[in-house]
C-alpha cells in the first residue's frame, strides 16, 4: 500500500455464525405447544431439533386404569379436533376383540360424523395456514364458514367439538328426517364457499407466492421417513386407510383418493380442500342413502366384560392413518393400549424438510404438516431409580440407542 | 380475493357474529347440556357414579324429612358440573331413566357448581 501497490487479498476467513432460535412452545404462529430449535445461519435454516413434551397427559395408562367404557371417553379426549376418529379406532379395535358388528345404518352414521370431523378438520388448518401467510380476512371466512360444519355436528352428535357418538355395537344417537333436512341443507351452504376458497387456494397469487416450493417433500422422504395421511397424498403416493381397509361403511360409500404430485406446502393444502370437498359429497351421499333399521344400542344390555385377546384397529383420521392396539387379558379393563397416532410420524421425523429454507418459512412448513400435539406426546422415559427424565424418539428406544 | 370488494361488502353487511348476551345462541333442542337426577324416579342404584368417566357423581344422603319407599338406600346422585364433560354416560346407563336432560349449556360460574339444587327441587 505504501508503495502505491494494491495488495490482493489471497483468502477470506469466514466465521460461522449459528443462531439459535427457539420457536415454540408459546409462539404467537404455532397454535400449539411444540418447540423447534431453529439454528439459523443468517436467515438460512440449518438444522432443526423437535422437542416435545408440553402437553403429556399419560393417556395410554390412563385407559389401562380404567374399565373399556370409561377408556372409550377417554379415547375420544386423546385430540379435540379428531376426537370422532379416536373413539371410533377404539370401539372397532374392542369390537374386534368381541366380535360384534353393528348394524348398516349405525356404519353409515359412524362415517358421516367422521366425514363432517374430517371437514371441519381440514378448513382449520387451512384458516389456520391463511392465518400464518397474513392473510386475516381469509381466516375469518373461513372459520365464520366452519361453524356451519360445527352445527352439522352439532346436530348429528350433540354437541360441536366431542362428539362421544360412538358405542360398542351401534352408536348412542339417532337421526330423524328432520335432522336429515337440516344437515342437508347446512351442506348445501357449505358446498359453494368450499368451492371458492378451493379456487382461491389455487389461483390467489399471494397464497401461491407463499406457498409454492416451500418445504417440498419428495416421494422418496415421505415413504423413508414414515410420513401419513395427506403429507403422504400431497407427494404422489396414494395411500389412504379408508380405501385400503374399508371398515365401516366405506365399502358402500363412493370416494376417490385425493392425490397430488407437487410434494410443496401448497399441494398439502389444496390436497386437504379437495379432501373436504370429496368429505362433503360423502356426507350428502350418506344422507341420501341411510339404510333404514335401528342405530342407537342401548347401552344398559351391553356386556360388562369382554373376553381376552389382542386386537388392532386403524382408522383414516384427518392428519393421517391412526392405529389403536389392545392387548386383553380378561376382565373388564384392558391390559394395554397402544395409541399410534399421524402426527407422532409427520413431526417427529420432519426436521430435514425445513432445512435451506428461511427462517420465516419454519411456521409455514410446520403448519402445512397440520401438526396436533396432544395426540403425539408419548416417549418421555423416566428413569425411576435416579428420578431423572429424559426425552427420546422411539427410533432411538427401538435402536437401543437409549438405556431404559 | 379482491380487497377493495370484500371491505365494501362488508362494510355493507350485517356481522356474522352473534350478539351473544342480547340475542340468544340458536341450539338445538337435545343438545348434550345440564342434567340432573329426577328424585320420583331415581333409585339410588349408584351406578351413575360407578360408569362416570369423569368421576363426577357422587353419590349423597336424602334430607332427613324425605322418605321415598322407591329409594330404600337413601342416596341420590349429585354432579359437579365443573368436572363434567357432558358425555351423558350416567343418563343412558341409568336403569329407571331418572335423569332430566335439557339444553342449558350456560353454566359458566366463579363458584363450583353442583346439581343437588335442581335434584332436591324434583321432590315437590
């Protein structure tokens, strides 16, 4: 420099710099108790860690504590929003075990509280996903709309969220053609606003902006990683236990598995309207068709013990295939129930498809996998003789990477 | 979604919402609300709180002056609604179906609040 010659620089020492970034448990996008340890270099996301744990309430021992119709509530309170689908995984895997069956028109009534569940389930994950992006007006359409699923539910079971419909055997309710009317004509309502924000989800360019190539997910990661339900679907791959098993009366009621190749946020999302207009033509289907006989059972005639054995039941539930497994030996409690829920798998293992993205992105990711927490709290280990806690993921206990 | 349009619309239409303490929420009729034991009819069999999910029920001493030739025991159910989740459970394992169900769902309180009023009230 002093000679007036310019040095070249030779090299650039860079430094790292990773920052971590909790987001969660309380964050004003996630509408539940997760925590993602974002380690951020610049606004680039490098890696993820998933902790759970916020929300565990010992279900799984809660049902061996108590007798198989005390458990079949307590089953239904596993997740507000899928409580029809956890009743109704827990009645059949019981059902199994006896080998009751019920009667047509009680499979149909069954369906069409799950479809109206799985309705209702999917337009608040998209208002939800509407919400994050910043798009307020189309969250409160779409919840102002959502309320009329509600009533629908309302009508059918008794009450909008829990709809403790199901029992061993039949269901608790009946339908009359009364009701019949009313639920069509709520359907009727609901049908062409579906329709609109199906579009809207399609074409608005700032949903799209947003949501087009963020967090894609090939075919290859879903299947690897174990994902269900429609992140499964929302990459190419068509699977769908409804289909696959037909319990129920799915065998009698026509519906196509919605499937989409793009493997992007936008894809789950517009795979979760189409879903809940397929849902929709399924509900006025059923109406339609309700087999004539009784439904309700009378719950005072019911046995009060069943006989032992294993059994396992799985159920399309709107974030993914659910599976309850009961082990009986005898008596009127049963020995163990293992619940085996999709959002164990979608979030759990979902750490990698956040990666290069930005920061801001996270919220959007995470809400496109339509996370339900209180469904996946499960491994938390407790290690009596030191008193210590320690958190796992099942793949490290299965590997026996952790000591128990 | 054109803003322009979707702020005149709504600027011209009514809300969505209801005026919830001035007009009242539309709910139908056998909606899962308050119950309460109908002591003409209730026979004190205990299995309400027995079938419980919730272990609200429990099960009380009829006042001394009420003698029911029906209810040798004595007892009556009494709910405490705080605990309830209104899964009717007790109404459709009760063997006499003593239980009185209606639609009231506004049972919002600072106090615990329990049925053994409504149930007393039943005697007459």
């Amino acid at each position: 420099m002093e000679n007036g010659m310019v040095e070249k620089a030779t090299s650039i020492i860079k430094i790292p710099v990773t920052l971590e970034i909790p987001i969660g448990p309380q964050h004003p996008a996630l509408h539940e108790p997760v925590l993602l340890k974002i380690y951020a270099d610049g606004e680039e996301v490098v890696g993820v860690e998933i902790g759970t744990g916020y929300n565990h309430r010992g279900i799984e021992k809660l049902l061996e504590n108590n007798t198989f119709y005390k458990g079949k509530f307590i089953a239904s309170r596993v997740c507000g929003i899928c409580n029809a689908v956890h009743e109704n995984c827990f009645v059949r895997a019981v059902e199994y075990l006896v080998g009751m069956k019920p009667s047509p028109r009680a499979e149909y009534l069954r369906v069409l509280v799950m479809e109206l569940e799985r309705l209702h389930s999917h337009m608040l994950i998209n208002a939800i996903m509407a919400e994050i992006i910043g798009f307020d007006t189309l969250f409160m359409y779409i919840m102002r709309d959502r309320e009329l699923v509600m009533k629908a539910k309302e009508i059918v079971a008794g009450n909008r969220v829990s709809a403790d419909f199901h029992m061993f055997n039949g269901v608790r309710r009946d339908i009359d053609d009364v009701k019949r009317d009313k639920l069509i004509d709520l359907l009727r309502r609901v049908e062409p606003r579906l329709k609109y924000y199906r579009k809207l989800f399609e074409d608005d360019p700032t949903i799209s902006k947003r949501l087009t190539e963020i967090g894609v997910l090939k075919a290859k990661d879903v299947t690897s990683y174990g994902m269900l339900g429609p992140v499964l679907r929302g990459s190419g791959i068509k699977s769908d236990a409804r289909a696959e098993d037909r319990y129920d009366a799915y065998n009698e009621i026509p519906f196509n598995v919605v499937v989409r190749g793009e493997g992007d946020s936008l894809a789950r999302m517009l795979v979760r309207w189409d879903e809940a207009l397929e849902s929709l033509e399924m509900c006025k289907y059923i109406l339609e068709h309700l087999p004539s006989g009784p439904a309700a059972v009378d719950e005072r005639k019911l046995p009060r013990t069943f006989p032992a054995g294993e059994s396992f039941a799985r159920v399309e539930a709107p974030r993914g295939e659910l599976t309850y497994y009961i082990q009986h030996a005898g008596g009127n409690k049963p020995y163990r129930v293992k619940v085996r829920t999709p959002s164990l798998n979608n979030i759990i293992n979902s750490g990698f498809s956040y990666l290069g993205h930005s920061v801001a992105d996270v919220p959007v990711i995470l809400v496109s996998y339509d996370p339900c927490i209180s469904c996946m709290e499960r491994a938390i280990i407790v290690d009596l003789k030191n008193k210590v806690e320690k958190r796992a993921t099942l793949r490290e206990i299965a590997m026996k990477e952790v000591r128990l | 979604m054109s803003i322009v349009r979707e702020a005149l619309k709504n600027l011209l239409s009514k809300p969505a919402t209801i005026e919830y303490p001035k007009k009242p929420v539309p709910i139908e009729k056998d909606f899962r609300g308050r119950h309460y034991a109908d002591l003409r009819k209730c026979t004190g069999c205990t299995l309400c709180a027995i079938e419980c999910p919730s272990n609200c029920i429990t099960m009380e001493k009829l006042p001394e002056n009420a003698k029911l030739k029906h209810n040798p025991r004595g007892l009556y159910p009494n709910i405490r609604y705080m605990s309830c989740v209104f899964c009717y459970r007790c109404v459709r394992v009760c063997p006499v179906d003593a239980y009185v169900t209606t639609n009231e769902y506004r049972l919002s309180s600072v106090k615990e609040v329990f049925s053994k009023e409504l149930t007393l009230q039943t005697l007459g």
